[in-house]
C-alpha cells in the first residue's frame, strides 16, 4: 500500500525529534514534515497534504484543540490525531469534538502509535489504552455543540441572566454582534428560545 502521510506538530523540539525517528521505524509511515506551532502546520497541511496530523493538545497562541478545529474546517479530508501528557477527559473531549479521530499519550510505545494510525486512516476512532472514554461517552460528545471561546462566554452570561445589551457592555461589543452570536448559539444548539438552551447547554455541563 501507499505510505500513510503523517504531519507532526508540538513546540517541543525533543519531543519532534522522539516522533520523528519512531515513526521511521514504521514501514507504512511517511513524515512528511514536522512543524512548532499552528500556523507553521497549516501551511505545511496546504502545500503537502497529509493524511494524518498528529498535534500536541498544548501550544502556545493556538492550541491542538483549535488546530483540530481549523483542520475539520479547511482541510476536512485530514485526518487528527491528539497527543499530549494530559489525561483530563475535558481536554481529549474537546478534541474529539473539534475533528480528531485519535488520542494518544506521549508515552505511548511504537505499537501503539502503529495502532492509532492505521485506525484512524481507515476511519475508525482511536483511543490511547489510558483512556476511558466509552462508546456512550464518545455518542455523547459528537451531539454536544462545538462553540468558540467568544460564544462560550456569551453563552455563560446568557445563562447567568444578563441581557444583550449588558452582555455587550461587559465584552466590549455591539448589539448587532452580541445578537449575532446568540443567534448562532440558538442554531448550534438546534433550539428557538433562551430556556431551551440554558436546559440543554446545562445538560451538556456548558454552563
């Protein structure tokens, strides 16, 4: 078969390194590049088109969780898979819901890492053997909606009661725009009216 195209991203350059020369003992893996930060992926993901991008969660300005999501956006063909020493669930969650296929622990051994490529090429979801995230949980995520920094918190002022216009006052922006973002919310949301959305953003544990 064709190598699988692996694009590696974390700030650290030891860690880079370590990825590097694991995945070359990998005979179905290319490294068709590595890169320090988000917006050096990007423009790697645009000139080289990898099948799969394994990105550390935290970075520095951008993180993996809004890498992932510019990835699912731009390049939806891209494959993400999510690498970090983190083991919060919130943070795998986040990933998941923002278009990663894979988490793997920076610890993970070359079986391992062959085990969440090969899964995620064929478009299965993987999970480090450290995870316990269940099928259920995983169902529960993808229905949750995926909103930016700015709705969250729009979002959360909503829910503790403040009008539009205060909510423009405390963020420092228009009506026009705090309506706008609450008119995406609402449709993220799938609901028509404030209730109904602070009932299910409170379901989700978003507020």
């Amino acid at each position: 078969m064709d190598k699988i195209k692996v694009l590696v991203v974390d700030d650290h350059p030891m860690v880079l390194e370590g990825m590097k020369s694991m995945l070359a003992q990998i005979h179905f893996v290319a490294v068709i590049g590595t890169a320090s930060s988000a917006f050096e992926a990007v423009e790697i993901i645009k000139h080289s088109a990898p099948d799969i991008v394994i990105t550390d969660i935290n970075m520095p300005e951008i993180s993996g969780i809004e890498l992932a999501l510019k990835i699912k956006n731009e390049f939806p063909q891209v494959k993400i898979i999510a690498m970090s020493t983190f083991k919060e669930r919130s943070y795998i969650a986040q990933m998941v819901l923002n278009g990663a296929s894979g988490y793997l622990v920076k610890s993970a051994s070359k079986e391992e890492i062959e085990d969440a490529i090969l899964s995620v090429y064929e478009g299965k979801l993987y999970m480090s053997l450290d995870v316990n995230l269940s099928a259920s949980d995983i169902q529960h995520l993808h229905s949750v909606p995926v909103l930016s920094s700015r709705e969250k918190e729009v979002l959360q002022l909503i829910a503790d009661g403040f009008t539009n216009p205060q909510i423009g006052q405390k963020l420092y922006l228009s009506l026009h725009t705090i309506d706008s973002h609450r008119k995406n919310i609402l449709t993220k949301f799938g609901v028509n009216n404030t209730a109904n959305l602070i009932k299910l953003a409170a379901k989700h544990n978003m507020v």
